[in-house]
C-alpha cells in the first residue's frame, strides 16, 4: 500500500523514514521540517546521540516526561552551561565581563535548592493578580496592531506576518508588562536573536561577537531600567523583581534580578513571537482550521482548546538542554555521567503513542491538555498562564478583522532560524483580506 493510500484509509500521514546514521539535527532542511526526523527517532532510536550536534536526543512522549520530573539525574543547570555559546563561551563570557555591565548566570536555569528559592521570588511577577491587570492592556496592543496589519494587507499587498505582526506584537506585549515605557523595537528583536543564538548550537566566533555585542546592549540597558526601579517602584515586573521579598525577608541579589529580567524580557518575547507565527502559518495553510476559529472565535471553552492545540501542534520551543549527574538508562539507553542532552519537546507532542493523529490539528482531542509545550516539573514555564493569553487574544482579534489568509509564496520557500532550540519562521509573507 502507498503512503497516499495508506494516508486516506487512515486519515494519519505516514512519515518517510530517515536514515538516523546519516541524518543530524544541525542540517537546515531537518530543522525546517524535523517530523520525519523525530518520527524516525521515537520508533528506532528514541535516546539517540546525534554525532554532529555531540548530544543526546530524546524524543518519546514517555521519557521526556520521566526526565523532566527527575531534575537531580537530569541537570537544568549542567545541561544549559555545556549548552551556552558553545565552543566559544570563555571569550563569550570576556566580552559580557568587559562591556555588558558583568557576565550575569541564568539564575532560573538552575537547580534545586537553589533553583527553589529563585522560583519562589519569581512567581511573585507572576501572581493571578499580575495576569488578570495586565489583559485589558494587551488586549488594546494586539487589536490596534491586528487594525494596521488588516489595512496594510488592503488592495493586495503582501504583509510579513512574523516581521509586521508576530514580533511587534510580542515586543510591546512585554514593554507592557515589564514596565518598559520607551523602547527601539527592532533593537529588542536583535537582541532576542542574541540570547537564542547561545542555546542554538549554530553559531560560528563571528557570529557569537556580534550576537555578545548586542547582549552587553541589553544588559546595559536593563541595569539602567532596574536602578530606576530601585528609586522609582512603579506596578510592573521589573519593580516586581528588584523589590522581591520572601517570607523571610531575603531578597534576589543585583546578578540574579539582572539574569532573571533578561530573561523574562526574551523569553516571554521570542518564544511567544515563535507561536504567533506558527498561528499564522497554520491560518494561511489550514483555510478549515481559520474558518473554525471564526466560528468560534466567541466560544471562551473553543478558544482555550485551541491554544492548546496550537501549542500541541506547533510549539515554539523544540527543545532545551539537560546533563546526567550520574550513570543511568532511559528508554533503554545506558547514559554516563555528564551525557548532554536535547530534550525534544516538539516530538513528544508529535508521539502517536501519545496523541492519535498528531500532525491533525484537532481541538476535540480529548487529552489536548497534556502536551509538553511548556515542559513539565519544577522547571515548567513559569509565564505559561501569560502567553496561552497572549495568543489567545492574538488569534482572537486578528480572525475578526481579516480572511482569506493565504502565503504569499510556496511554503517551501520559507526560511527558518537556524537554531535547535526553537522552530521560529524568520519571514512570512502573507496575503490576506479585512472582513466587512
């Protein structure tokens, strides 16, 4: 039987296998299009060492879940520092100390009992109350913008929908929230491409000094807002940082609040860009899946499944690093001390053990809930409840205002970061209409 036959009789498509002895995560075309690639992985080699990226894939639904609920065999902390501007770091890190204010770790990637206490500061930005003021103004951001991107897109002109949409979207989305009045967008895009450069895996010594110079940017201009901050507490997430205090009065250090506002500045910014993105992909790719969410679109119960969904289908983060801190075996591999590994959210949520037909996009699956989008465990994101929002307004408002969402050019075409750290389109020229 055909793959096309097989594919029809079951509604689910067949991957073509590939050759895992000759295939790497560092190639372009499988960053671009990875599910055959992890397919390949969870039915023949699910721990898999990946000779030209030097790390160790996992890619099964089940073993992800047992290593992220596992932090003291699976090091956070480990992992993301072998991680961290690869084969560059000791001149990485000279650059950072001299011109970016002093080289700060990332205090969130760490691990327990020190990663409890930072978690514990952390979440004082992120309380229900936090969340709750902070929609009415993205709400007034993601539909002003939806309002200019529709009339840009009027009379047939091609409109970028990462460039003009997803990204200014999110970087005045998390201006908003951190408390950041003045700011140079396409500065703080430049910036987001740094830091994910370093988790990458991809980047030459060329690359890694300009992506450093940019970072010490960011860094000098995030120790400017914070001492603002310290004079001037205002309501927002940087004041929320600087002025944390635990029960017991103690406080983050200045290296900590710097590492974790970076943090929160780039990460609630480039992964959830990411997302939108792939939002829109789908929307101009799935015209069903966009006449759905129309039909919906005010049905609160539907919009959160299809978030869900979404980060299901397409999550934004594909996967993060961990290290062994003893001998141990998962999914039958034996693994030494100090085994680097990648962990693959986006084939865990792609496992057909897992979830049936998982390259359908379907908001009736009844296990939507369960994706590992986030992770799972003491390290889950802890700007989850924000993002889901996020989108869940950018899918909202944008499907009001236009239809007929089309690619400008083949999908083929489309270019991707090169990163094995998130699956980010770099452009995205669309086509679209503003409903009557």
């Amino acid at each position: 039987m055909s793959s096309s036959e097989s594919e029809v009789k079951t509604g689910c498509p067949v991957a073509h296998k590939v050759v895992l002895s000759e295939a790497s995560l560092t190639d372009p075309i499988i960053q671009a299009y990875p599910q055959d690639f992890y397919q390949t992985l969870r039915s023949e080699e699910p721990v898999h060492f990946d000779e030209k990226l030097g790390m160790w894939l996992v890619s099964r639904y089940e073993d992800i879940v047992t290593l992220l609920r596992d932090p003291d065999t699976y090091s956070d902390k480990h992992g993301y520092e072998a991680q961290y501007a690869s084969g560059h770091f000791d001149e990485f890190k000279e650059i950072i100390e001299r011109d970016g204010g002093g080289f700060f770790a990332d205090a969130i990637k760490s691990d327990p009992p020190y990663h409890t206490r930072i978690r514990k500061l952390l979440e004082q930005a992120f309380t229900a109350h936090r969340v709750k003021t902070l929609e009415p103004g993205i709400t007034k951001i993601v539909s002003d913008l939806a309002d200019k991107f529709a009339e840009k897109a009027a009379n047939g002109n091609v409109v970028d929908g990462v460039k003009e949409f997803a990204i200014p979207l999110t970087i005045a989305v998390i201006c908003e929230q951190m408390g950041i009045d003045q700011y140079n967008g396409e500065k703080i895009s430049r910036w987001s491409v740094a830091i994910t450069a370093q988790i990458g895996r991809m980047q030459n010594r060329e690359s890694m000094i300009e992506n450093a110079k940019e970072i010490c940017d960011l860094q000098n201009f995030i120790i400017a807002q914070m001492k603002d901050r310290e004079e001037n507490p205002r309501e927002d997430m940087i004041s929320d940082l600087v002025h944390a205090v635990t029960d017991d009065g103690e406080k983050l250090t200045f290296a900590e609040a710097v590492s974790l506002v970076r943090a929160l500045i780039i990460a609630g910014n480039d992964t959830t860009a990411t997302a939108i993105g792939n939002l829109l992909f789908i929307l101009a790719t799935k015209p069903e899946i966009a006449q759905e969410l129309y039909d919906n679109v005010d049905d609160s119960r539907y919009m959160n499944r299809f978030v869900e969904e979404l980060l299901r289908y397409a999550p934004p983060v594909r996967g993060l690093a961990k290290m062994t801190t003893c001998e141990t075996e998962l999914g039958g591999q034996k693994l030494p001390k100090g085994a680097h590994m990648l962990v693959l959210y986006a084939s865990g949520n792609a496992d057909e053990t897992r979830f049936e037909c998982p390259q359908q996009f379907d908001t009736s699956r009844g296990n939507i809930g369960s994706h590992v989008a986030f992770g799972v465990g003491i390290h889950r994101c802890i700007g989850a409840s924000l993002a889901r929002m996020e989108i869940n307004v950018a899918a909202k408002e944008l499907i009001k205002r236009v239809k007929n969402i089309k690619l400008a050019v083949p999908a083929s075409e489309l270019k991707y970061q090169p990163t094995v750290a998130t699956h980010t389109i770099e452009s995205l020229p669309m086509l679209l209409e503003r409903r009557g």
